[in-house]
C-alpha cells in the first residue's frame, strides 16, 4: 500500500519521517489518509520506527505498558546526549510512584484553585497589546501564558527567568535534531539550580518539596538527584510545548469563525465541549515512541522485539470510526475519551491544567476581543515533530484599554 499526499511524492505510509518538511506541510491530509487506510505506517529513518494510526490500535498499545516500554524514550533515534526524561520516560511501578506522589497537585480540585491566578495572567499579557489593535498571539501570549503559569502556580520563580526557558525548551522540541540536547540541557540546568536553592530553604508544602522529597527506585533505593530534575523539567516543558499549540488553535478557529466566536460569547455552557473539541483537533502532541519488549501482533502487523513503535495521537484523534465528520471542528460534539491526552499510565498528567487554561483564555479573549479576526493576508505556518506548534497568528481588532486603565 502506498499514499502520495496532493503537495509531495512522499510516500507516507512506507517512508514515514516524523520531522519532514511534507508531513510538515501536508499534515493535515496525511494524518486523515493514515488514519483511513494505514493501521501501521514505517519509517526509514535512523534504525527507523513503525506509526499506529487507529485510536484502538493507539489505545491498546499505549495500555499495555509491560509490551510497549517507555523505559528507552518517547524519541526513536534519540540524538546523543539528551536525558531521559521522568516519569514520561519510566514504567510502572517506578512510573507509578512519581504520578502518585505528583496527581493530587494536577487534579480537578487543584487546578481549579489556579483561576484567578491564570486569569490574571491572561489580562496582563492582553494589557501589553490592546491599545494597538493587532498582535502576534503566538509571540505576544500563548507561548508565554502557560510557562507563567507553571512559574507562579507551582514553582514560585521570578517570570523574568522565562523567556530564555522558552527558548531552550523550543530548541528542544523543535530545533535541528543535532541541537535538540543542548536545549534539554539549557533547561536542566535551570531547574537543578532552582532546586539546589530549594533544599536550603523551608519547605513550602508545594508540588516542588515533593518533587524534592522524591520516590523510591525499584530496588528500593531512593530516586537520584537527576531523576528529580528531569521530573520537573518533563512537566514545565511539557506545558510549554503543548498548551500553547492549543491556546493558537482555539484561537485561530475562533478568529476565522464568526459565528461559532458569537455563540460562544453568548453561550458560556458550550465553553467545555468547545474546550474538548479544540484539544482533539488541534492535538499538540503528535506521536510518542515505545520500544517493544517481546514480539506481539497488533493492528495486523507483528512487532519484533525492539522494534520502535509511534502512537499518532492526532491521527487517532481524526479517525473517523470513532467521530462524524472527524475533519470539521464541531463545537457540540461530545468527547467521552480525548485521544489526544493519551491513554494507559502515561495519559497526560496536566490534562486538567490545560483544559482550565484553554478555558480561561477564550473567556477573556472573548470579553475583551470580542471582534478579533484574522490579520488580512496572513500566512498561518506550523512546525512539526514529536509535537505540533503554530509559528505565527497575526490578529486584529478594534483598539481598547488596559484593564488597569478601566478601573
């Protein structure tokens, strides 16, 4: 079987490349052709990888834990020297240990203590620009809110340390694959300082003493430093990464669809099903590795032991066995099960945070926005690896005043 997407002579099903420029500009298309008619995809890169497409084949694969290992990485053909991240990057019970030790600061209840505080947030970023009646709402928000976020809510470091972060964790995500360490390693860097000061202090009772408090290996030995570092580092740069591919996403939709922006301005109770549906089509992760540990059949293909497998979250999230009409973005679908926050032990543990984020930033655009449009001419590019971001999102609107000027 063979796939030709319309703009490349890339044959996707055969000659997968998770970091080609055709899956880049043809992703879209691609990912509903795999999903439609390639339960299993390959790659020829490096030592080369399989991709699941179909949200059983996804589910199943990413529930079976002791076939399908996170132990040697979510990346194939890991560049050298880049750390392993945890817990992403574990297996029960240690996986296990870390999520119990970390659940309850991520839960419903926890998150919700966040509002006000996101909130806050979202109208200081939107105080820096409405006077001007344009922005960039990549450059000028959503690649800031959620690292704020994460600073003020669950670490307590200055916002200033910020921008130099998000860079780190962007070179890590999505720069040349030989670079790719030095970002990771930029980011450890700073998350082992802040938490070397962090011993020396009284403990505050928050998500970083129990990070620091730690867990213990397998063998029973405590967790090693690195371990704890890496923790954090996972869980900031995951927030980075993937809520603000969200946050552009809603926003796109809702700058070039009117009449789904006028019903949810009119509409509050639409807010979470909106919320659920712009996480499933604009999924920010794309596809994580597991490495096989004894050989298995699934999706009617046998896996070896050692193979490299890929879940395609967002092509699981556009397959239509499960959705009608799984291209349109449809603001009244119901989503018992979002694909795109995973499945098994390692289903996203900040689901909840960016859900609450997602909900509170079209709230507010939608109050003090309510006119926000696509920039005349604009060229929305994205770029794609294991993750998905949208590089620009030039909008306008009608010239207010900060916040702090209205009171």
């Amino acid at each position: 079987m063979s796939a030709t997407q319309p703009h490349s002579a890339r044959d996707h099903f055969n000659d997968f490349d998770l970091d080609s420029p055709e899956l880049n500009d043809d992703f879209v298309e691609v990912m509903d052709d795999l999903v439609r008619r390639c339960p299993v995809a390959k790659s020829n890169v490096g030592h080369g990888y399989y991709v699941v497409n179909r949200q059983e084949d996804v589910r199943t694969v990413g529930q079976n834990w002791e076939t399908f290992s996170s132990a040697e990485g979510f990346q194939p053909n890991r560049p050298e020297g880049m750390p392993f991240m945890y817990p992403e990057e574990s297996d029960p019970p240690y996986h296990n240990r870390w999520r119990s030790a970390l659940n309850g600061y991520f839960s419903p209840r926890a998150v919700r203590s966040y509002e006000s505080s996101v909130r806050e947030h979202a109208n200081h970023l939107i105080d820096a620009f409405i006077e001007r009646g344009e922005c960039d709402f990549v450059a000028d928000f959503a690649a800031t809110l959620p690292g704020r976020v994460f600073f003020s809510s669950y670490m307590g470091v200055p916002i200033e340390d910020l921008p130099p972060l998000i860079k780190a964790i962007d070179e890590a995500l999505f720069g040349p694959i030989e670079g790719r360490a030095q970002g990771w390693g930029t980011a450890l860097g700073y998350i082992n300082a802040y938490l070397e000061r962090r011993l020396k202090e009284e403990p505050r009772g928050d998500f970083v003493d129990a990070v620091l408090k730690g867990v213990e290996l397998d063998s029973g030995a405590p967790c090693p430093w690195e371990h704890k570092v890496s923790v954090v580092t996972d869980l900031l740069a995951g927030g980075l990464g993937t809520t603000t591919y969200l946050l552009a996403g809603l926003t796109y939709h809702l700058a070039t669809h009117p009449q789904d922006r006028a019903r949810l301005a009119a509409n509050p109770a639409l807010h979470d099903k909106a919320i659920e549906e712009f996480v499933r089509v604009y999924a920010p992760v794309v596809a994580l590795a597991r490495t096989v540990r004894q050989d298995v059949e699934v999706a009617g293909h046998t896996f070896k032991k050692g193979d490299w497998v890929m879940l395609n979250y967002a092509a699981a999230c556009r397959d239509p066995r499960l959705y009608d009409n799984p291209k349109d973005v449809d603001i009244d679908r119901d989503l018992p099960v979002n694909a795109a926050f995973g499945f098994g032990p390692h289903r996203c543990i900040g689901s909840h945070l960016a859900r609450l984020e997602g909900k509170v930033v079209m709230r507010e655009l939608l109050r003090r926005l309510p006119d926000f449009a696509l920039k005349p001419g604009a060229e929305i590019t994205y770029t794609t690896g294991l993750t998905r971001s949208m590089n620009t999102l030039p909008l306008v609107f009608a010239p207010g005043r900060p916040e702090s000027a209205v009171r």
